[in-house]
C-alpha cells in the first residue's frame, strides 16, 4: 500500500515538475519563518541525514528552487531558503498534491473507518519509533 500511495502521490506532483522529496523540502521551507531553515533543522524535521539533504537541495538550487548561504552566526552551517520561482510553483503543486492525496486516500475512508485507522497506525508508528 505505502509503495503503490507513494508512486500515485509521486506521479501527480511530476505533473507540477516535482519530486516527492522536492516537495518534502519545499513543504518545510514554506512553513518557516520567512521562508528559510537552518540545513541541519530540515534535515531532522524531514527525517533525513546532512549528506542527503546537501546533495538534494544543490540539485533543486540547480533547478532555482532553494538558495543556500553560510549561517551568519557560526559560519560553519547552511541556511536554506525559498526562490520567488519556488513559492509558484508550490502555490501551484500545493493544491494538486492535497486532492491527489484526497483522492488516493481519505476518499477511500468511511468516517467510521477513520477513527479505527487512525488507532492502528499510531500503535505502528509508536512500534516503529521503538517506544
């Protein structure tokens, strides 16, 4: 099920020119203030390591999506922000991605049946997490 969501939700943001981790990133970026984050607290807020989300996020400042620069605090880390290119094209993908998750998803849910499923995944989640 994880496999099959993943590529319907992959296919529907590559009609916007997006990946899913694109989007990972981008989703981040938009909730922050103003726009940016420290490289190190994306990656923990995605759950990704730093070498990942470096290599990422040179390639989507390749594609005009993310600046990076130097942390004026410490010089040591990176702040990652959004482009004026970025912010349209997520007002743009931001819609579609919700009704394709809608869509592939929650309009399969009958009410009734979201309560119990919300139960069953928090037990999995806190399995996995080892709590």
């Amino acid at each position: 099920m994880r496999r099959d969501l993943e590529a319907a939700l992959a296919r529907s943001l590559a009609r916007d020119g997006l990946s899913v981790s694109d989007f990972e990133v981008l989703a981040r970026l938009v909730q922050a203030p103003d726009g940016e984050m420290r490289a190190r607290d994306l990656a923990a807020a995605i759950g990704w390591d730093k070498a990942r989300l470096s290599k990422h996020v040179a390639r989507m400042a390749g594609r005009g999506l993310v600046t990076r620069r130097e942390a004026g605090d410490d010089g040591r880390g990176q702040i990652v922000g959004l482009t004026s290119h970025a912010e349209q094209v997520v007002a743009a993908a931001g819609p579609n991605h919700v009704a394709a998750v809608r869509r592939y998803f929650f309009d399969l849910i009958e009410p009734d049946e979201l309560e119990v499923l919300e139960r069953v995944l928090e037990r999995i989640n806190a399995r996995a997490r080892g709590s």
